[in-house]
C-alpha cells in the first residue's frame, strides 16, 4: 500500500520551466480567507506534532546527546543564525555535527574546497564532519532539536529551508517572495532531491511551493521527506 502511495506521489514532480515563469512574482500581501484558515491550521499541526515528538523520542534525544559527548570534544548542540519570515533573525538548532575546531579547519581549507563551499555552501567531503555526525547528517537525527524552532514559531513543519544572510543573493529578485512565508524543517526541494539538488533548482522548488502551498500538498512533502530519510536518499 506504502508503495502504490509513493509512486502516485512521485508522479506530482513540476516542470518548472512549463508551469511557472518566476519572473512574474505576484502580491502576497493580501491574505484570503481561505489562506488564513490554511494557516491556522498549519500552525496548530505545527505546535502539537512537534510537541507529540519531541516528548515521544525524548529517550532518542538522550541517547543522541551521550554519543556526541563520548564521539568528540564539544558542546552537543549547535546554534546558527539563519533568516525566517519577514528576513527576521533567529537561532536555529542542531545536533552538533562538526569538530569543536571547525572554524579553524575551514581557514585551512584548500582553494578547491572553499570554491566548492562558496558555490554550495556545503562540501561532499567536510573534513569538519565528525564520524557520528556523518550518521546524523544522512538520517537527518541532527535536525531534530528544530523541534524546539516549531514550537517557538520560528520554523514549520513544512515550508522553504531557512538560509543564511550570504544565501539571499541566490535568490536574487526572489528573495523578497521568500520572506514572505515562515521557513521550514523540510520543503519541496528536500523531499524531490534532498542535497543532491542544485541550487538554481532549490529556488525554483521554493518558489513553486511558496505559489502553490496547500494543506494536501504539505501533507505529500511530510511523506516524502520521510521516504527519503528511510531510502538515504543524500543527507539535507
């Protein structure tokens, strides 16, 4: 049954360049009725399927916070600035993932690699990545203190990955229609390609959800995303 589901599912792919010129951003800033409802729901399944998993995968957490004391040197969470709704600041958590000297390691990065990482902003081969924080990265474990974010409000369940401030040029004119919605813990590019998706394809990925998000549609990227943590289908 789980099958026949997620054929029909990868049968909804886009294509971008057919369906939608991104060119042409339309006005969000007028909210229907429909809309406000759509997002009164998304909030209440925000707060209480994060509230729900995060208190039944507490012993996990635990588990997940001994081993990155025993694996490296380190504090076991980790806090970055990205940029949500309206471009405003927020922390983010994570599992730390990385060496307790990882700014120092990326100083002495080759020419190649910092190429590599300014493209991206990511390496196929961080030398920064601890052997436990390969394993989180390609389950996707060290994403989940984000669980706090959505409880907070800072992030949905579903929406556009939450960038950094050097990734809004990406974007570029797109960047404004991308504030305009709360960031996500997963999207449509991380259900439809996870890290092996390229950037350009990212922003049109977001920009299609951002025009076309519905309470269905959120509900087939959930699935998705978990097809694809169990397939290890490349790590977000």
């Amino acid at each position: 049954m789980a099958s026949g589901i997620e054929n029909s599912l990868l049968e909804d792919e886009v294509d971008f360049n057919e369906k939608k010129h991104y060119d042409e951003i339309k006005d969000n800033s007028d909210i229907g009725v429909n809309e406000f409802i759509y997002l009164y729901i998304k909030r209440l399944f925000d707060f209480f399927s994060a509230l729900i998993l995060l208190v039944t995968i507490s012993p996990v957490l635990l588990i997940i916070c001994v081993a990155i004391k025993l694996d490296s040197k380190g504090p076991i969470f980790f806090e970055h600035s990205r940029l949500g709704k309206c471009g405003k600041l927020f922390k983010v958590y994570k599992f730390r993932t990385m060496v307790y000297n990882a700014a120092e390691v990326f100083n002495n990065f080759t020419p190649e690699q910092k190429a590599e990482f300014e493209k991206n902003f990511k390496l196929d081969n961080d030398p920064r990545i601890t052997k436990l924080g390969k394993f989180l990265r390609k389950t996707s474990l060290d994403e989940l203190p984000q669980l706090i974010n959505i409880i907070k409000g800072d992030l949905s369940v579903v929406g556009p990955r939450p960038i950094v401030q050097k990734e809004v040029v990406k974007y570029g004119a797109h960047a404004e229609k991308l504030f305009t919605v709360k960031p996500g813990l997963t999207g449509y590019w991380q259900a439809n390609g996870r890290s092996s998706t390229s950037y350009e394809e990212r922003v049109k990925m977001d920009m299609y959800y951002i025009d076309n998000r519905t309470t269905w549609l959120d509900i087939k990227l959930i699935f998705k995303t978990v097809m694809s943590v169990i397939k290890k289908d490349g790590a977000m």
